[in-house]
C-alpha cells in the first residue's frame, strides 16, 4: 500500500511541478507528433490511440491545448486521490474501476514502456482491500 502510494503521489508531484505538462502542451504536442509520424514509428501495432482522439485532440491549437490541460489535471488528481480512496470501501471498487481506466489510456500512449508498470500497479490494488 506504501509503494503504491509513493508511486502515485511521486507522480502527481513530479507533474504538479512541470509546467508543460500542467498547462497541456506537453500531452498536446505528444498527440500531435504521434499522428504525423505514428505509420513510420517501430512496433506501430501497439500503439493505440483512437483515431477520433488523434482527429478532435491531435492539433496544436488553442482548443487542443485547453483540452489536454483539463485532462492533465485530472491525471494529477487522480493520482492524489486514488490511494486514499482504495482504502474506503464504499470507495473502493470506483478507484479500481479509476485506476484500470487511467493506466488503460496511459498504456496508449506508450505500451512498451509502460505495459508492465501498470500492470504491476494495477495488481497491488489488491493490498488495499479491507
């Protein structure tokens, strides 16, 4: 229960004091490069990123930027409020469906690297049940 909770409270803080990810552009640009290189990249097959995500939130403008801003945001939220909520068993069970959702759209983005951490993190859930 610890190590989960450092990883995630670790990772909203590692966040919290980037900037680019803050106010979006990071996640924005991230998107934007994936849909004009993705035919050319290895392992292609892997990344799945829904293509109407790379139509609606795959520009660089303003919208796009607003939107992955908001988004970003929530991830840092998430992250603070998902080991707490693990612990409540009232709670519980929406954390978990949380947590799986969050690090599903992680594993998107990109799966070689982080397929086995969140698969891994997604398994100590089970140190939270009462």
């Amino acid at each position: 229960m610890l190590i989960t909770t450092d990883i995630y409270w670790n990772s909203a803080w590692q966040k919290l004091r980037s900037p680019q990810f803050r106010n979006g552009l990071y996640l924005a640009q991230w998107i934007h490069t994936y849909a004009q290189v993705r035919d050319r990249l290895p392992y292609r097959r892997q990344y799945v990123v829904p293509a109407i995500v790379r139509r609606h939130a795959g520009n660089l403008t303003d919208r796009d930027v607003r939107l992955w801003r908001t988004l970003a945001a929530t991830v840092i939220a998430a992250e603070i409020a998902l080991p707490p909520a693990l612990l409540v068993e009232q709670t519980m069970p929406y954390a978990v469906a949380a947590g799986i959702a969050m690090h599903a759209a992680f594993t998107c983005l990109k799966p070689r690297q982080l397929i086995t951490f969140s698969g891994l993190t997604l398994g100590t859930y089970v140190a939270f049940a009462p």
